[in-house]
C-alpha cells in the first residue's frame, strides 16, 4: 500500500465503518477490516467478527469501485458571466491515478462491463475516461462467497481471471496463515518484485487455487446465466411481473448499489443574484438516476413506464437479457448487491428463474413488503 501511495497513487480499499464494509482512502494495510465476516441474505447484510485474523473473510457491502470513476455526483462545467461574455470552466482532473485494493473477481468484471458502456469510442465519456486511466487494481479471491452470490452462473468468479495487476489469495491452513500474490501484469510483476515478498513455492499456488475451487464448489445459487437472454423472450406478459410488482417499492435501491448500472440525469443550477455583488454563474451537474424513477422513461411528456411492474421489467430484462444485444456482454455480474440491498428483499435470481422456468436452489423471495435491510 505504501508502495502504489509512494508512486503517486490514490489508495482506496475496505474499511470498516458504521457496521458496514465501506471503501475509502487507505493509509496502510492496518486500516484494512480484520477478522470480520458478513451475513447477506435477501434484504439482510449484517457484520460479524470473529478471531481469525483474516483480511478479506468479508463479502463486499453496498458500495463498488464505480462510486470513485463514475461518481454518485459530480460538476461537469460550469458557466459565468462576465462582461458581456461568458466563460466556461470544467473540474481539473483527479490529481492522482487510482489504485484498488481488495476487488472482487464480480467487481473486476462490473468495471469491464462498465467500460464497455461508457467507453464507448462513439460517446465516451471524458471524466470516466480520465479517472479509469490506469487504475491499478489489487484483486482478491473470494474465499467464502455470501448466501446472495451467483458470480460462477454469470461466467466468472470467485477466483479473477483478468483485469487486475496483483491478484491476492488468503490461505489459512496448515502451513499458516498467507496472502499468496500474482502478478496479473508487467506492472504487478514489478511491484511484487520490489516488495521483495519471497516467491510463492507450488503449494502455495496450489493452496491459492484450493481456496477458489473451494468457494465456487459452495456457491450456493446457481442459474443458467448463458441461456438468460434466450429464456427471457417472450415473457413480457408473465404474470411473475405482477408478482413481483405487489412486493417492489420502486426505491431504486438495486440500481443505486449495482456495479454495472450507468443511467445518470444532467441538470443545471443558475444563481439568481444579478445585482452586481457577485457573477452569474451556471453549474451543470451529473447525477446517478434510476430507471425505477417514474420521470426517466418521460418521452413526449408521458412516463413510458408509468407502473412498478413496467418499470421492474424493464431492470430486470436490461441487466440478463437485452443488454447482451446493446452491448456484447452481460449487464450482470452475479454479484447479489441488488438482492442483499432491497428492503423487500425482492431476489434477482429467484425472478429470473421463475421467469426463464429455470430450476433453482436461491431462497424464496421475502413476501414481506418493506421489511428492512
Ligand atoms: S444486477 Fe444485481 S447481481 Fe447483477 S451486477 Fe447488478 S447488483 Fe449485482
Ligand atoms: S426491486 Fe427492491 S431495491 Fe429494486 S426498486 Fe424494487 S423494492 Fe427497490
């Protein structure tokens, strides 16, 4: 950590904050959560410790690296006045590159997914541009996946495969207790090299790779996600849209915590002081937005999507179904956030087998309208 900071990186990891698993600034490895666990179930995520003095026992919480390339909130530019003319001005960028320690293999995948969407080489997007530029990423093996886990049905985890420069493995077994590191690029290789950490022997890859087989063998929800796209034509008249509907608040929760989702809404703020104690300045802002919000699918002055039931559909058919066509790779990554973080507990992967007549092992949906998180 005190490496990438003395390269002139911005670390950012896991800490724990509030009961929850946040990720902020780190100053070194002591601010990383130890010896913490997570319980996650539909509409549940609780923190628990325990004494094994592992780093990364934990499952992520809400939060995902999209809040630090692609802010909640952020200036895009702002115009004043001045003498008959105007100027218009833009942020300056991030001072520093972004360095991310602890990433998931669903998360290393989100920023993939997310990439392709606003990287877009007909629009893309500056200020995602600027800050996603050389990212250094510190992935780490899920060693013990959470009850709302499905990375493995939508082509991925628990072990990340590509996308990070350093790829972290704790291993507890008989040999002690290890983070077992690997060089996922030529600038991971360096820096591994200059931390001078003792090259990892055969058991300890094979320690590593016993840690993933292990957490996929107890990936406990499984789905055909492939066959997704396919399964979900046809079934906009299901009745399971309704269903759902009765239980769904439109909170626009799932949305807010998912590491994919890119929708945002432009607005612009004008001073209203004119009377020469200071210029008049425009601002103009980006701000996430839902697609669970009834003026976002406004087109001619009318919600396009005017009921729950619409709108939840079109979510769900978005993320497994026609974001494949839109842009070549699914729009979901498994990673559960939008199950754990719905206050009616509403189960993305118990919806969509219903839908897609898939047998699956998820837990039933909480029938409990607004029961909380
Ligand atoms: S749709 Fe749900 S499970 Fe899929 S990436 Fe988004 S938050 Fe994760
Ligand atoms: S599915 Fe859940 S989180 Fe998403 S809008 Fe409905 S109630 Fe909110």
């Amino acid at each position: 950590m005190q490496a990438l900071a003395a390269d002139g990186y911005r670390v950012v990891g896991p800490v724990e904050r509030d009961g929850v698993i946040a990720y902020a600034d780190l100053g070194s490895g002591d601010d990383l959560p130890t010896s913490v666990t997570v319980e996650q179930s539909p509409g549940r995520w609780r923190l628990h410790h325990d004494d094994s003095g592992h780093r990364f026992g934990w499952t992520p919480g809400a939060d995902s690296w999209k809040q630090f390339v692609y802010p909640a909130h952020q200036e895009v530019l702002r115009i004043r006045r001045t003498d008959g003319s105007f100027v218009v001005t833009s942020p300056p960028p991030a001072a520093q590159p972004l360095a991310f320690i602890g990433a998931r293999d669903c998360e290393v995948r989100a920023m993939a997914v997310l990439d392709r969407v606003v990287l877009d080489p007909l629009h893309p997007d500056p200020r995602y541009a600027q800050r996603r530029d050389g990212v250094f990423v510190v992935a780490v093996t899920c060693g013990v996946p959470a009850a709302t886990c499905w990375c493995t049905s939508m082509g991925g985890g628990p072990q990340p495969a590509a996308g990070f420069d350093v790829r972290l493995t704790e291993v507890h077994d008989a040999v002690g207790h290890r983070l077992v590191a690997e060089a996922g690029s030529d600038r991971g290789a360096e820096l591994l090299l200059r931390l001078e950490m003792g090259a990892a022997t055969t058991d300890d890859l094979a320690a590593a790779n016993g840690v993933a087989r292990a957490a996929a063998d107890g990936m406990p929800r499984r789905l055909d996600g492939a066959a997704l796209p396919a399964l979900l034509q046809g079934t906009d008249h299901h009745p399971n849209w309704e269903a759902v509907a009765e239980r769904c608040l439109s909170c626009g929760n799932c949305t807010m915590v998912c590491p994919t989702c890119f929708c945002s809404t432009f607005s612009d703020h004008t001073g209203l002081t004119d009377d020469g104690s200071a210029p008049i300045e425009t601002v103009r802002e980006q701000d996430w937005a839902s697609c669970f919000q009834l003026d976002h699918s406004t087109l001619g002055g009318h919600a396009v999507r005017a009921t729950t039931k619409a709108r939840y559909r079109q979510w769900l058919t978005h993320k497994l179904q026609t974001w494949t066509a839109q842009f070549g790779t699914t729009g979901c990554v498994g990673c559960g956030r939008c199950t754990t973080w719905c206050p009616a507990g509403i189960d993305i992967v118990h919806e969509a087998a219903v839908l897609a007549g898939l047998p699956t092992a998820a837990q039933p949906p909480n029938s409990q309208k607004g029961s909380s998180a």
